[in-house]
C-alpha cells in the first residue's frame, strides 16, 4: 500500500474500532467476536508503528502511553465538585422532599430520576473539540489530580466523542466483579496478597504511575453529568441528560428510571434491593434527583451538598444485643441525653457497647426498656443506632426507663421548650454543661494536649471558669497541678498562644452555640463576613474583619431579620444566634477574648468533633488525599495521628501497596480494625 492507502485503511480501521467499541460498552451487544475487535486494533498497531506520521490522539492503540516519573499535577475543576447527602430511611427521603417543596413556588411538582449508586472513584472527563484532553479525580472538590494517563486506558471511555464539541463531564470508574475476581486469582497465583474490594483497587489502579498496569485491570466507567460544554441544546431535565450521554458515545448505566412521584421512587429503590447482587458491578445505593434542571437550580446548594439529589444508602449491616442499662448525659447545650449500655456486640468491623437514644420522645417512640433484646446498626456504617426493639423475647423482667425531673449533675429542674424534643437542664451554670463547653472548645480550636482530665484538673482547681480563663493561664499555674511537669506545661503554654489566631468558623462554631454546627458556623462566618463589608462601605473605611472588636460591632446591629439572610438560617436558628451574641455574660467574655489578643485569620473549614479521642496512623498510598492531608483532615476533626500501631490505636488507614505493610501486620496483632480511604472519608462524611 502507498501512504495514501495506508492513511485511508488506518482511518477505516479506528473509524471501525471505535464503532464496535460503542456497541460493546454502550450499547452492550456485538456483531463480532472480541477476538475480532483485537485482531483489527493488532492490525492498526502494526501500521502505525511502520507509519508513525499517521498517529492521532484519539486512535484506540493511545490508550496507554508511557509511565509517569512521579507525583500526580493539580489540576482545578471548573464546575465544584460536592457530595450528596446521604439518606437511610423512607422517612429521610420523604423530610428531604418536605423541604425541598418549600423552596419550589406552590404550583411546581417534583419528578425525579433514581440512578443505581456505582461503588467507584468520582471522575471528570474534559474534551476539547470533541477530544478527550484531561480526566481528573474528585481530589477535594476544587482541585483534583490529573490522571489522563489512566482513564485512556479504559475502552469505554471514548477517545472521540460523536460530536466535536467541549464538554466537561462526571462520572464514576469501577472495576466489575468478574475483573475484580480475575485480578485476584493472578494474585493468588504470584502468591501475592488480595485485594479487599472493587472500589479501592479502582480507585488505587486509576492512580497507577504506570499505564500499562491500569489496561491490564480491565477497568469501566458510567457517566451521569453534564457540566460546563458549549453543545446547542443542552438538556434541561436529568433524564435528558443520560439520553445525550449516549448519544456522544459515553457509557452510561441504563439502569435508571423516571419517577412520576416518591411512590415511583420507592418501588424502584425495592427494586435495586432485588438485582443488586445479580449486577455485574458493585453497588451502595440510589441516587436520586430531581429531574427538571430548573428546579434544580432553585433548589441550590447548601455549603456542602446539593438539595436537589440525595443518596439513599443500602440498610447497614445488623445485629442483636441486651440493654444493660440506660444512663442520661448532659451535653454542652443542656440537652439530657439518655444512652442506652449494651452488652458489646460486632457492627459493622467495630464492638459497640454504647448507642444514643436521643431524646425522650425517641425513647418512648422505641419503646426501649432495661433488659430488651434490640436490633442495632451503625448508621452511616458510623454512627450506632438502635433500629428496633424484639418484643417477642421480653420475658417481663424488663424494666421501663423513667426521664429525670431534675440534672443528674447538678439537681437543678429540667425544662422543655414546646417547640423542641429536647429536655434541658435549667442551670446555666450546670457543672456538666461548662465541663463539655471547655471541651467542645479545646477540641475544635485544636489546643493540643487540652484533653479531658487536664480540663477536669482545671476546673477541681478553679483555675478555668469561662472560655477566656484558658488564654489567661500560666506556666506557673500549670505546675501547681499533679498532671503537670515543665514539659508539659510549656507544651500547653504553646498550643494556647498558637490558637490565639484562629479561622472566624472555627472560633464561631468552637463557641458552643446552640444550633450552629461545623457547616452553619460556616455560614454565620460569611454572614458576618458580608455585613462587615458594607459597614465598612457605608463608613468610608476598609478595614479587614480581623478581630473580636469587629465581631461585636456587628452584634449590636444583627436582627432576626438580617441573620434570616444568611444560608440555611432559619427563624429558630436566628433567634438562638441573637440570643446568644445579646447575653451580657458572652459578651463580656467576648470582650476578655479580645484583651488577651485572639484575632482572625483565614484558615478555611472549621474541624468538627467526629474523631474525638479517637486515635489514627496512615499508611500506604491514598486516593484522593495525601498522607500529610489525611493526618491533617484527622486532626481538623478532633482525632490524633501516630506513626505506629499500638493496642492503643483506634483505626489504621490503609492505602495502596504492593505488599502487606509491619503496620498492617501491627493491626492484625493489636486487633485494630483496617480503613480504607473511602471508609475514612466516609467517617468524616
């Protein structure tokens, strides 16, 4: 053949690949065998090894190119990249279509999409004239890493879209269970160690510096979004969207469904239930959306999550237990909490001898009785929740759990607002109540070696009575303490100077507002953030909200009305946030924070209480973090790194590696329970 055929035969040849290819992955059927499919992309090798001139980026023989010499690049997302929120009950799918409808003018109805949940790794495709130029991963939401190389390996991810257009896309990357089960069978036949899921080995064979070892683990991709593009027509419903996927040669899981109303939902979520384990791909859940784009773009966003999607998640695993007892706790708020003690019993990977029952109207809603044998689940796959109790097996000794009248702590009378379910100890002043406000704070402003027993210490010693107490003490105060040495002492000494600069939503949701929680305290900051803006513009000045001055300056003009405008601030949230910043006694601590010089800077997120005396080492390459950002998101959220594994140590977390690692082995010995990245980020969720 002279070049001129040679050129024509290799477009014949891609032009054909690629078609078979879309009748393989996406449209799931094939006129030839796949040996056939491999014959001619030998063919098109073999030419354009002789004919390299003639080699395009999206010829199928580019699907693996050469090895990466080190560390992923950055790269960042055009469109945000945020979770969905989570939802474990019929109950929670109703409540969010609740709130959903009070956003929607009266007349609209809600239709949605429910789509089948891939247990993957979130990625984003870019094309550029209709060629595939970039895939990054999920990373943090605003930057994620650039791991091209990889996602070409994968034959159903079209090289060249039908269309040659610019389109940003979402989808999930996954690893099916006969390819999962194959990649361990060669593992077992090197002698090597498994791996533990489809999921990670997905997620850990997507950032392979090596190419050719990602093609070789037959990974496959869904795709479900559509973000920035400049295609005409641009679908105004999500039912639309997966439909135009199709059209462009994407795969996409055609295992959705339109859903009139919730009542279509729920016969679909039934439905998932029932094919879940004949799917050739592992699932978690539903995904479901609202349809209308329209909506969706009303509906928003909240700081972290979509209002017009949620993931419902498949029932956690179960398990029986005994209650032992029921004991109450009084939290920094007031709020008496009664716990249930059970005989400890395996959820899930994990002994759970505790669970929450809430409040007293959950309490009598259960129905839960000392000695009651009752079905436990973690919530979440985290959280330990009692699901019901197994009245069959009462045997009449059981005994009913009647809620104090008065503190268990401090005596005084309990109240109960008409508009809330929680009752509340009415001594402000309550013992138990400062206890846990000194250590919601210590833990979320991050004042290392701050744990428990130095705050009981403090407070038997009268050295700590309000908040700003912790910035006046000294070394000298300090050593006066059994529990401390020089060390020590000047190790605190140190932490406590170092918060004195501190993220504004941190130290708002440090404070131990009612109601303002990690994601409202971040709210209230941007509030706060606004408003000092235009005073400052109204006054001619520009001076930056830096200090707790500025903070009270604002709280003497803030009104229901103004805090109303904040995100996700409703009437009773507004009027708790009032309250609170109106106190004389805040303010006056307010005022002493001041004077001992504690002033804002911006430091992003503030941590949350998640990980609270729990205790972490990190091994192995992650996904989607670094080590040093996953030590970081632990300590952000109240837990402690340490470099070995030790009886003391609540989870290791496990990356990828080619072998089992000493520390692996440590947890095993030590019997402490293995995450995996998806697990951790899950714990943060």
């Amino acid at each position: 053949m002279d070049k001129k055929e040679v050129k024509t035969r290799i477009e014949k040849l891609k032009e054909k690949i690629r078609d078979l290819n879309y009748q393989y992955f996406i449209l799931n059927k094939s006129e030839v065998s796949e040996a056939v499919r491999d014959s001619l992309k030998l063919e098109l090798k073999q030419l354009e090894e002789r004919f390299p001139e003639f080699i395009t980026p999206d010829s199928p023989t580019q699907r693996v190119g050469a090895p990466l010499s080190g560390r992923f690049d950055k790269v960042p997302h055009i469109t945000p990249k945020k979770s969905l929120a989570d939802v474990f009950s019929w109950e929670n799918i109703e409540d969010w279509e609740n709130k959903m409808a009070k956003l929607l003018p009266s007349d609209q109805v809600l239709h949605y999409v429910c789509e089948l949940k891939i247990d993957g790794l979130n990625i984003t495709l870019h094309y550029e004239e209709g060629l595939l130029k970039k895939a990054i991963t999920r990373g943090d939401g605003t930057l994620g890493e650039d791991v091209t190389h990889t996602i070409k390996t994968i034959e159903s991810i079209p090289l060249a879209l039908n269309e040659k257009i610019n389109l940003e896309v979402t989808g999930e990357v996954y690893i099916n269970k006969e390819a999962f089960k194959r990649i361990n069978d060669e593992q077992i036949a090197r002698g090597g160690e498994t791996f533990e899921n489809a999921r990670n080995t997905a997620a850990g064979t997507v950032r392979q510096l090596d190419p050719a070892v990602a093609a070789g683990r037959n990974l496959s991709a869904f795709f479900y979004e559509i973000g920035q593009t400049d295609m005409e027509g641009v679908p105004r419903r999500q039912q639309n969207v997966l439909e135009r996927l199709l059209d462009l040669g994407l795969p996409v899981c055609t295992e959705y469904r339109y859903a009139e109303s919730l009542s279509d939902v729920k016969k679909f979520l039934e439905h998932a239930g029932e094919i879940r384990e004949k799917l050739p791909y592992e699932i978690d859940g539903v995904v479901i959306k609202v349809n209308e784009k329209s909506q969706q773009q009303i509906l928003g966003w909240t700081a972290k999550t979509p209002r017009f999607a949620a993931a419902y998640k498949f029932p956690a695993e179960q398990s029986t237990t005994r209650v032992l007892d029921i004991h109450v706790q009084v939290g920094r708020t007031g709020a008496l909490t009664p716990v249930a003690v059970l005989s400890p019993v395996k959820v899930a990977g994990s002994t759970i001898s505790r669970a929450t029952l809430h409040n007293e109207d959950e309490l009598k809603r259960k129905d839960v009785r000392i000695g009651d044998t009752v079905i436990i689940q973690k919530a979440g796959d985290v959280i330990p929740e009692i699901v019901g109790v197994l009245k069959d097996l009462r045997n009449g000794n059981e005994k009913e759990f009647k809620f104090p009248n008065h503190c268990p702590v401090c005596n005084s009378k309990v109240i109960r607002k008409e508009d809330e379910s929680a009752i509340r100890c009415s001594n402000p002043d309550c013992f138990a109540q400062d206890r846990e406000r000194f250590i919601h704070f210590a833990t979320v402003m991050n004042i290392d070696t701050m744990g428990e027993k130095v705050i009981d210490a403090l407070l038997e010693a009268q050295m700590i009575d309000e908040i700003s107490d912790v910035f006046k003490l000294t070394r000298a105060n300090l050593l006066q303490l059994p529990l401390f040495k020089e060390k020590k002492s000047d190790k605190l000494i140190e932490a406590i100077a170092a918060v004195k600069k501190i993220g504004l939503e941190r130290f708002l949701f440090a404070l131990g507002i009612r109601h303002v929680g990690e994601e409202t305290a971040i709210a209230l900051a941007n509030f706060f953030r606004h408003e000092w803006q235009e005073h400052q513009d109204k006054k001619g000045h520009s001076k930056t909200f830096s200090d707790v001055n500025d903070l009270l300056v604002l709280a003497q003009e803030m009104s229901i009305e103004k805090l109303e405008q904040a995100e996700g601030f409703g009437e009773k949230v507004s009027e708790e946030v009032l309250e609170w910043f109106k106190n004389e006694r805040n303010v006056e601590m307010l005022k002493k924070l001041q004077e001992e010089g504690l002033h804002f800077v911006d430091e992003g997120k503030p941590m949350s209480l998640k990980l609270k005396g729990m205790i972490f080492v990190v091994t192995g390459t992650l996904t989607n973090l670094s080590r040093d950002q996953a030590k970081e998101r632990i300590r952000q959220n109240g837990g402690k790194v340490v470099n070995s594994v030790s009886s003391k140590t609540t989870y290791l977390i496990q990356g990828e590696q080619e072998k089992a690692s000493t520390k692996e082995k440590d947890a095993k010995k030590y019997n402490v329970k293995v995450l995996s990245e998806v697990e951790f980020l899950k714990l943060i969720e």
